[in-house]
C-alpha cells in the first residue's frame, strides 16, 4: 500500500474496479440474453411455418387417399369387365373350335359360303349376324344349339 493514499480510498478504488467489472459482465449477459430471445421469436415463427406445413401436408395426403379410393374402385370394375370380356371370348373360342373340329373329321362336306357383298355388318346385331353351319347328325345338332345357347346367355349377361 502507499502512504499517501488512505485505507478507505483504496477500498472505494477497488470496489469501482469490481463494480465496472459487474457492469460489463452485465451488459454482456443482457446481450446474449436478447439474442437468445430473438432466437426464441425465430423459433416461434418456425415452429409456425412447420404447422402451417404439416397441415398442409395432411390436406394433400386426404386428398391422395381419396383419389386412391376412386381409381381403386375404376380399376376393380374395368378388371371385373375385362374378366366378363375374357369369359365370354373364351366361350366364343370354345365354340369357334368346335366348329372347326366339325369342319376338319368331314361332317360338313363343303365349306360354308362367304356372305354376299350386299350383306352389311350391324352393329345390333353382333355375331348372331353370321351364318352358323348346321351340322349333320342329330347329336352335333343338340350339342351345337347348347353351345349357341351359352353364348347367346353370355352375351346377354355382358350386357
């Protein structure tokens, strides 16, 4: 200590020494204080956005589900067509080889004619237009109009 300063002097001296310390540790703290509030405030405003996101992102998902329910239920009825469709395309093959069966053992001696160039398609019509070769026995007969006959019911169920 020197002499000429007085005890109490160099106490109040060291006291403002420590008090501009306390001051500045002060004003650092309140800095580091607002800018952690300022980033609470952009926080919030994230924290916003991320909802305002996630709603968004529900709507769009609802939406997807509904247009998932419905083209669904659009492939389910085409697939049950296109199943309805190749049901009766295969009665018409079994029929159509039958026929040709019939053709090749000779039970028809001659081959039917082709239709006249008046003749014209119609569309009601379908194949029940084209003319069917009467077999010869009776036998080929009754089996011929039973396959007609589930043709026909197909066509008429397709319908």
């Amino acid at each position: 200590m020197t002499p000429d300063l007085p005890l109490g002097v160099f106490l109040e001296i060291i006291v403002c020494v420590f008090l501009a310390a306390t001051i500045a540790y002060c004003a650092m703290l309140d800095r580091r204080l607002r800018a952690m509030r300022s980033g609470q405030d952009g926080l919030r405003d994230l924290v916003r956005e991320l909802n305002v996101a996630t709603q968004r992102a529900v709507t769009a998902i609802d939406g997807l589900k509904q247009a998932s329910a419905a083209t669904n239920d659009e492939l389910g009825e085409r697939v049950r067509t296109g199943r309805i469709l190749a049901d009766e395309l295969t009665l018409m093959i079994e029929a159509g080889n039958s026929i040709a069966e019939r053709l090749g053992h000779g039970d028809r001696p001659a081959l039917p004619r082709a239709p006249s160039p008046s003749a014209t398609f119609q569309p009601g019509n379908g194949p029940r237009s084209t003319p069917v070769p009467k077999p010869a026995s009776g036998r080929d007969s009754a089996t011929a109009a039973r396959a007609a006959h589930q043709l026909l019911d197909a066509l008429k169920r397709s319908r």
